[in-house]
C-alpha cells in the first residue's frame, strides 16, 4: 500500500498546523489511486512528529511511502534533519520501502502557480 506523509515545520500557533491538516486531507481526497494513505507530520512544535506518523502509516497497512517537505527553501531542515528522521524511522521499518521528495520550493512550475494565483487576486479585486 502507498501512502504519502506531507512533512511541515510545526508552529506555536495552532491555526498553522490545522492549515497543514486540511492540505492533507484536500490531498487525500484527490489523491485517487495514487496513495491510499495520505498523513502529515511535523518537524517539531506540535504533532505528530515525523516518526510516529510515520509509525503510524505502517500500522495502517503502508509499505511504500514518499514524505513531502513542505518548506520553500533548501535549509537545513529539508537537506538534513528530515531525511535523518526518516532514515532513522525506516531502520525500525525495514520493510518499509520510503523516499523523501524534493521539498515544495523545488517543484517545477511553483513560480507559474504562484502568478497564476496573483493574477486571480488581482482580477478578484476588480
């Protein structure tokens, strides 16, 4: 079974978290056949964390899952300590087949998307 674990940051303000929440719950609906299980998780500050999602997504039945970093930039979150987690989770897993995707800010045609949502807030605006 594939599953899909959308991986953010984690805020202090609760409203940022639900945010990441409803994403993935939009995902899921919409995700068809591409992943029968879609979570999210979360770097730190609130939960889940990274590990027990994933933990999680195993128990339900994942044997293939590709974690999403949804972060804009290449840090340090996104090039080591997410990978670090998961590498580490997937040794307690090793049945589990896991890859982590190239993180939000690297997806070919984000800048497109991003005009296109401008040019719809300004036609909105008149």
């Amino acid at each position: 079974m594939r599953g899909l674990l959308i991986v953010a940051h984690g805020s202090r303000r609760g409203g940022s978290n639900d945010e990441v929440r409803r994403l993935a719950e939009e995902v899921a609906r919409s995700a068809e056949v591409a992943f029968e299980k879609v979570g999210c998780a979360f770097l730190e500050l609130t939960t889940p964390l990274i590990a027990p999602a994933m933990a999680d997504l195993v128990a339900e039945g994942v044997t293939d899952l590709l974690v999403f970093p949804l972060f804009l930039a290449a840090g340090t979150h996104v090039t080591t300590d997410i990978p670090q987690i998961v590498a580490e989770e997937a040794r307690v897993h090793p049945d589990l087949r896991v890859a982590v995707l190239p993180h939000l800010g690297a997806v070919e045609g984000l800048g497109s998307l991003i005009v296109t949502h401008v040019n719809t807030h300004l036609a909105d605006e008149k």
